[in-house]
C-alpha cells in the first residue's frame, strides 16, 4: 500500500462514529456557551458559568462510546457537552444554569453541578464542587459493577465500565490518587479520563505534576493503561477514546487517557486570563476543535449545506431552550426543606430501595434470649444476620478483613462471606467513603468503617457529599450506607483515638447519626440503619464495647427501633438529665438515690424532642451530660430547644456537663478529671434540684 494512499485511509472519519450527532451536539454545546456569556450572564439570569470551549468535542465523542448498559461517568464543572451527548435536555441544562424549577437540581446547586439519572443507560453520576471529588466514588461503582457481575452473576454489569472526568489541576488531589490507588490494586474496569488544558484557573499544569504531564509521570505505575495524545484533533481524539474505553470494557483492567485540551475562555465567565499572554492565547485559538472538526468532515463524509444545516438546527434548539427555561418559575421555597432524608417518595437511583427491596418483618419490643452479650458480639452478630439475608451487604475498611477490625467486631466475617463482601482497603479514609458512595448509587448497602472518630476528618468531604445528595438532587440520587465509627475514651485517652465530636456529622445535612450506649440498642439501631433509605453514622463507643454496663440478652431477630425514640432508662420527677453513649451508665449511677430521670438520647439525628420536653416540662429541671466538647456541642442544641419550646416551666436554667474545651487527654488520671464522672453528675442534680 502506498504512503499516500495509507494516509488516505487513516484520515478517513471513522464510520462508527455518528458524525452528524457530533457536529450538531458541538454547535448546540457553543450556542449554549454562547448564549450564557452574551446574554444571560449579563442579564443576571445565570449567576455561575464554565464555558466548556476547547474541551468540548473529546467529551461529545467519549459520550459515543458509553454504551454499556451500566455505564457510568463522573465529570466536572466543564462536563455539559459530555451530558448533552448523553441525551440531557438542553432545557433541563438552562434551567439548571438559570436555578429554575427542574434541571439537575430544582434550583438548589449550581448548574454547572450536574447528574443524570439513567436507570436504563449511561449515567452522570451526582458531580460535587470539590475538585477531585469525582474519582473516588467513580472508583466504588467500577467496584460494584464487578461485584454485580461476579458475585451476583449479571452479565449487564460485566460489559459495563465507570468514566470518570477530571482536568489537570485534579490530578494533585486527595481524590485522583485514592481512586488511582483503588482502581489499580483492585484492578477495576475503570477510565480516569484527564482534560489536560494546561491551567487550574491560573496555576499552570507543572505545580499540580512534575513537568505538567501526568500520564508520562504514570508511565510505570503497574497495573494502569496509559494512553495520551490531542484532544483537539477530530482524528486522533476519536481513535484514542475508542481504544481507551475498549481497553477496559474489554480487559476489564483500569486505563488512564490524557487528552490535551484548550481552554478557549477563562476559568469562569469572571477569569479574563490575564495571566496568559496574548501570544498564548492565540496559540490556544488556533487549535480550536471547531474548525478542525469541520475540516476534517467537510467534504469527506458531508457537504458544506449539511454542516450549516446542522449548525442551525443545534443553534435554534438553544434558542427554544432559552424560551422554555425562562419560561420556568423559580421552585416553591416552601419545599426547600424537602428530601433531605427519604421522606416517602422514591429517590430514582441508589440504594437498595429503588430495585424494589422490601425489608424483613420487625419489632421494636425486645424478645430477649440466652445470656448477656457485649456490644462487640452485638454487633458482629447483626452484620453476620443482615449479610446472610442480602447479598448486597458489603463490609470493608482498614484492617476488617482476617485481622477482624482492630475492635475485633467483624471476627471471622471474612472467613464466612469471602474477600468479595468483606475486605481491607488501602489506608485512605476519603478512599474508603467515596468507594462507599459509589457502591451505594450503584445498588448495593456498603458498611464502610472508619477505624477511629478522629480518622475520619480526612473523608470530611466525601461524608458531607454523601449526605447533601439527595437533597442537592432533588431527589434524584441516594447513597445509603452504614458508617461505622468507633470513638471516645477507653482505658486512656488521648487526641488521635478518643474523640467524640458526634456534632460534626449532625451538622452534616442528611446524615442519620446513632449512639447507642448497649447491645440492646446497638442491635435494634443497627439493623434498622442497615435496612433504611439514608446514609447513617453508626457511633461505637470504645468504652461500651466490652463494659458490663453495656451487656444486655440478645433482643431477638427481628428486633429493629425507630431512630429519633429516646428511652427512659430511670424514671424520676425532680430533674430530668439527658445524655447518650458512654455517659449513660454513669448518669444512671448517679441519679441512684435521687429523684432525677434519665434519658438516653440513643440517636441524636433525629432526637426525641417530644420526650425531653415533656420530662423537663414535668420535672422543671434539666441536665445535658455529654463527652464532647461543651462549645458548640450537641447539648447546647438541646438546651437552645428547650429555651424555645419549655422555658416558662423551668425552675431552674438548664445546665451542662461536659469535656472541657480541649482534646482528650492520655493519661488515665487526667482523662478522668476532663471526662463528666459520677460524682461530678451527682452533685449536678444536686445543685440543680437546690436551686
């Protein structure tokens, strides 16, 4: 075969590739970026934009190529061409730039904050603000796809991959190398998919990787297909996603293809690049993916009417757009409160629920049998029981799997279920939860574990994503988990593995939060956590584990409570003292004697206010004990109700009893003087009732 002839053939559009849809999709991309800069932004209708000019023909011919029936993608805030290519109204696009009634979001995230819901197709997993935030939940539903498959034998799943968007600045975060690490040890059908337009807002590539080139500096990492090349060229961006997305649809093995890009327009409608130089910027111009496409089709493969004729329909289809979403009231600010947990109405994706999982019969009233068990064995009994009954319970975190947890409550769980279902993960806590949010919006009712309370702040991004998304969606996506957590003092204390601090996840929206202080209520809590609609935090207190206190007969089976029920464990008339976990016996042993009733929190989102105010509303008196700490904590918030809803019947302020305001301290004498002991509660109540 000649040279001229065999550069004939490779410059040849690729028949497979609906050409038409890629032309009418860019033009409808840039009629809408369009629009935005010159008239709506101006205007005042659209707050936020990301013009997606430069990126856009790679993301509309990556969408050509998700055709599983499970695929999933992930992108940025550069994403939009790639969702309108996946078959996004492009009025449900405007209006979600716009903040209008529909869209992504209802008005309540910003439009460039996108999801698609797809039951039966490719999805746009729930994007969050945060850079790098993307890749680790990609990596949970690449997890989940070989586990459907495998384990649960759906051949839809063993052809489908994750895609998962990123731009060059991203490629430093958190995020991008716990995905990477997950993905390649666990060897994922997985594509880390990098827009590489050389700037995060002004920084250039070179502080986020060395040389400002990431797939060579991952050139030796094992396990991971590198594949890097232009972005902008129509030719070389069509044959180098299809081979990345084959590789991995086919290997079922992860790849990483690096796309270099332009970013025609600033970061954001307000970056007006001064930072590039004019010489640079026409560089960038004259790469434009727009022309190029256009000399690459025409006259090849369609004549210069068509691609006018294209243009003109993608432009009038913006313009209809425009009318339809201006058109669209603002949502009711009465329902802005709506969804943030499951509230009746079927999310469309994520969790069991969804796929018609109905939950077995239960009870909250205990049928008690056999001897007195510790919470460990509590626990550990109820995850063996949920795992037994639904395949789609998974158990993972650092040391769980032969070790059994360094608490010791997932004992020999591996041994039973197997590497599959119950597992270690590298040491990333972001890793660990975002893998669990990934798992969850693909079906399945994850139990990540985060080995410690204070190990958690690295995943505080991953937690507050989790929790805001179904409010953030509009009710479009769930991730319900189980996040179990041990924390607070043991036999010592100190900073890193004795922290409490519950409050931080209850001001994170959407979270469920348990406390339970005995193995009773471990196990009713736990089972209906593990059978629920929303994300819960699982709070295990290291103290209750294994104390005598906290031993209780096996309630039963079927035994489940409510979250949001208090319990009154002693009763009395003269001061009502209100505390959960580790205080709770020691509340008891000091209300021994005295005329105060206790009552045990045992979750504390929801709380049972209904039950503290009719106590305080009885007895006139209350006391807030908790082990965290007094500012800010959880007891202020109690307190701050009842000023609200029962201050003319107290007879006395309401008090508190906490830590001081300092981390927990190590040595055991001086844990004891910060953490609220008996004696210091019993003389609460006492001064409280001479008041």
């Amino acid at each position: 075969m000649s040279i001229t002839v065999r550069n004939k053939l490779l410059n040849t559009p690729d028949p497979s590739i609906d050409w038409a849809a890629t032309v009418r999709t860019l033009a409808l991309s840039r009629a809408l970026d369009e629009m935005e800069e010159t008239r709506l932004v101006p205007e005042k209708k659209v707050l936020y934009q990301f013009s997606a000019r430069g990126h856009d023909m790679a993301q509309i011919l990556l969408a050509q190529n998700l055709t599983g029936r499970h695929d999933a993608v992930c992108g940025y805030y550069r994403s939009r061409p790639l969702l309108l290519a996946l078959g996004v109204d492009p009025v449900e696009a405007l209006s979600s730039s716009m903040g209008r009634a529909g869209g992504y979001s209802d008005g309540r995230d910003i439009g460039v904050v996108f999801n698609y819901p797809n039951p039966n197709g490719t999805t746009a997993l729930p994007m969050c603000g945060g850079v790098g935030a993307q890749y680790t939940p990609t990596a949970g539903w690449a997890q989940a796809l070989r586990y459907h498959a495998e384990e649960l034998g759906s051949k839809d799943h063993a052809g489908s991959i994750g895609v998962v968007l990123g731009g060059d600045g991203s490629v430093a975060t958190n995020g991008f190398w716990a995905a990477l690490m997950m993905a390649t040890t666990q060897q994922l059908p997985m594509l880390f998919y990098v827009e590489d337009n050389g700037y995060g807002i002004s920084v250039p590539s070179v502080f986020n990787t060395p040389g400002g080139d990431i797939a060579a500096n991952l050139a030796a990492w094992q396990g991971l297909k590198i594949i890097s090349g232009d972005g902008a060229e129509p030719a070389q961006a069509a044959a180098l996603t299809r081979a990345a997305v084959d590789h991995v649809r086919k290997s079922r093995t992860p790849a990483l293809l690096r796309l270099t890009v332009p970013r025609l327009q600033g970061h954001s409608f307000q970056d007006t690049q001064t930072y590039k130089t004019k010489d640079f910027v026409a560089e960038e111009w004259a790469r434009d993916p727009l022309p190029r496409l256009k000399d690459y089709l025409v006259p090849a493969i369609m004549e210069e009417a068509e691609w006018g004729r294209l243009t003109d329909e993608a432009k009038a289809s913006a313009e209809a757009a425009r009318e339809t979403a201006e058109a669209r009231p603002v949502s009711d600010p009465e329902l802005v409160t709506r969804n943030v947990f499951f509230e009746g109405e079927m999310q469309k994706m994520g969790g069991l629920h969804p796929q018609g999982y109905e939950a077995p019969a239960a009870t909250d009233i205990p049928q008690p049998e056999g001897q007195r068990i510790n919470m460990v064995t509590a626990i550990r009994r109820v995850l063996d029981q949920e795992m037994s009954i639904n395949p789609k319970v998974l158990l993972f975190g650092e040391d769980i799997g032969p070790k059994g947890g360094v608490h010791a409550v997932t004992l020999g769980l591996q041994e039973k279920y197997g590497t599959a279902r119950v597992f270690d993960t590298s040491l990333s806590e972001e890793g660990i939860v975002g893998r669990a949010v990934g798992m969850a919006l693909a079906g399945l009712m994850p139990v990540p574990e985060i080995q410690f309370r204070k190990y958690a702040e690295p995943a505080t991004e991953q937690i507050n994503d989790c929790g805001t998304m179904r409010w953030r969606t509009a009710n479009g996506f769930a991730a319900p988990m189980v996040l179990r957590m041990p924390g607070g003092f043991f036999k010592c204390g100190d900073p890193w593995h004795s922290q409490t601090n519950e409050v931080a996840f209850i001001h994170n929206p959407g979270w469920k939060v348990a406390v339970p202080s005995n193995a009773e209520d471990a196990v009713g809590l736990l089972r209906t956590a593990l059978r629920g609609n929303d994300p819960v935090v699982f709070f295990e207190h290291r103290a209750m584990l294994d104390h005598p206190s906290a031993r209780r007969q096996w309630p039963g089976d079927a035994f489940a409570l409510p979250f949001g029920k208090a319990k009154i464990t002693r009763p009395g008339n003269r001061a009502t003292v209100v505390t959960w976990g580790a205080m709770v016996h020691r509340c008891e042993e000091a209300a021994d004697g005295r005329d105060a009733e206790v009552i045990d929190l045992r979750t504390l989102m929801p709380w049972d206010e209904e039950t503290v105010l009719a106590s305080v509303r009885r007895t006139g008196r209350c006391l807030i004990v908790h082990e965290d700490l007094q500012t800010a904590g959880f007891g202020a918030e109690i307190a701050a109700r009842i000023a609200d809803a029962a201050f003319m019947d107290l007879d006395a302020p309401v008090s508190r009893l906490t830590m001081p305001d300092i981390p927990s301290p190590h040595n055991p004498v001086l844990l004891e003087h910060a953490v609220p002991s008996v004696a210091r509660i019993a003389a609460k109540i006492d001064d409280l009732v001479g008041f």
